[in-house]
C-alpha cells in the first residue's frame, strides 16, 4: 500500500510516494499520530520546516514537513476534511503539534529587535516587543499539547503557486500583494499578526467573513474552537492533554 502525499515547503510543492512500512520513522508518543495516516487527503503546507514565517528561517524541532496531532484531534480533522470535500473544498494545514524548543525560538528570536526582516510580510504595525503582549505568539503555545491546529480552506482540485517567500510581501494587502496560496479568501495571510486577522473584523468584508465563518462551523462542528484573534488557529475543546506541554522532534 502506497499514499502520495502533497507536501509544501517554502512555496515549492513535493509529491511523495510513501510506500508503509518503507520508512523507519520515530516512533510518536501514545496518543499522537501523524495526520497522513488518519487522512492523506488534506493538504499539507508545513511552514515553520522552511522560510516562509515570520521569523524568516526552519524553526527548531520541525525536521521534516510533518502534521502531529493527538489521535483524537486528527480523527477530529478527518472528520471536517469529510464534510468539506462535500461542500468542494479541501483543508489545508499549516502547523500541527508545536515543539516547545519552537516555541522557545520563537522566545529567542523575539529577543532580538535587530532580527525584523520578516516585519512587513507578516507584522507590519505590531512592535515586534508587543507580539507576546497582544497575544499573537505565547511563551507556553496550545500547539504543544499537540491538539491545536493552524489551517484554511482551499478549493477541490486547487494547486499551491510555487513561489519564494518574499520579505516585502504585504500579509494584510489584496491577494495579489500577498504571497501566494491556494487558500480561499481570508482576508489576510496566515500567520498575519494583526487585527484584520481577528476572526470576526468586520473590515475584511462580507466576502471574507463568509469564507472564515465557513470554516469556523465545519470545525466547530467536530469539536474544534477557534481562537478569536486568529482565523487559522483551532484547539479540539475536549483535549486529551490539556495541562501537558511536549517538545518531542518533528521527524
């Protein structure tokens, strides 16, 4: 048995052909699971393994361009990928189970207010000491309790643009000055830290809060809750680990 998977590092697509049992890889603590064996159709577009972030640069411990998530939580996102495919979209994921060593990189990397070469792709008029402040990047992240994740909608059949990341693209900007993704409109890239990113902005207009609440009622309907200052970012309520912060690699 094979799965061809389409996985998106940096804008460059790559398809894989995983033959089971053909790869050795480590084994996951109890309770975790890769999302590509729960359910190989949705999209993967893994972006702290590369440099599209807004940090610039591969974050520690993502290895390889990998979902992790708890088995209740990729059950949970089989079930939304079903439901979409249904409505002619698909999910397309951008970061799973958070290592705590990113997080601490994240920490780091914040620290330093001459490393900004990200800024206008991704916080354009956030005070890059404000980040942790206004609540867009945490010392301690739901990601590494393994049952949050970051993603959007794109339609059936649609293909991630190749393309370089580019320091100068606009997060908040019309699509055409952001980088390129397949998603559907959000109105913002991901990874925007701004208000227009706030899940119900009414300035993004009616289109696009059309296009987020779509995805807020797919996930909330298989138990996910969405962190309001971010249209990408969903925890599954009833986690099986909710006072547990893991830093196991990506791998």
């Amino acid at each position: 048995m094979s799965m061809r998977l389409t996985v998106i590092v940096a804008g460059a697509v790559l398809l894989l052909t995983q033959c089971a049992g053909s790869i050795n890889a480590p084994a996951l603590p109890s309770g975790f699971s890769t999302l590509t064996r729960v359910d190989d159709t949705i999209e993967l577009d893994m972006r702290y393994v590369g440099s599209n972030n807004f940090v610039g640069r591969p974050i520690n411990g993502y290895l390889a361009p990998a979902c992790v998530l708890t088995t209740p939580a990729a059950n949970a996102l089989a079930q939304v990928q079903a439901e979409a495919n249904l409505q002619g979209y698909s999910l397309k994921v951008y970061d799973c189970f958070r290592p705590q060593r990113a997080v601490d990189h994240f920490v780091a990397w914040a620290a330093d207010p001459d490393d900004d070469k990200m800024k206008a792709a991704f916080y354009p008029d956030v005070p890059k000491d404000e980040l942790f402040s206004r609540g867009y990047i945490a010392e301690r992240s739901g990601h590494s309790r393994g049952s949050t994740v970051d993603l959007t909608l794109v339609r059936l059949g649609s293909l991630q643009p190749q393309a370089e990341p580019m320091a100068d693209d606009d997060c908040r900007g019309s699509e055409p000055r952001r980088f390129p993704d397949n998603s559907i409109n959000m109105g913002t890239s991901y990874d925007c830290f701004d208000p227009l990113s706030h899940t119900d902005n009414p300035e993004v207009g009616a289109d696009v809060l059309a296009n987020r609440h779509l995805l807020r009622e797919l996930m909330e309907a298989a138990g996910f809750a969405n962190y309001d200052q971010e249209w990408w970012h969903y925890t599954l309520r009833d986690e099986p680990f909710p006072d547990q912060y893991f830093d196991f690699p990506i791998q």
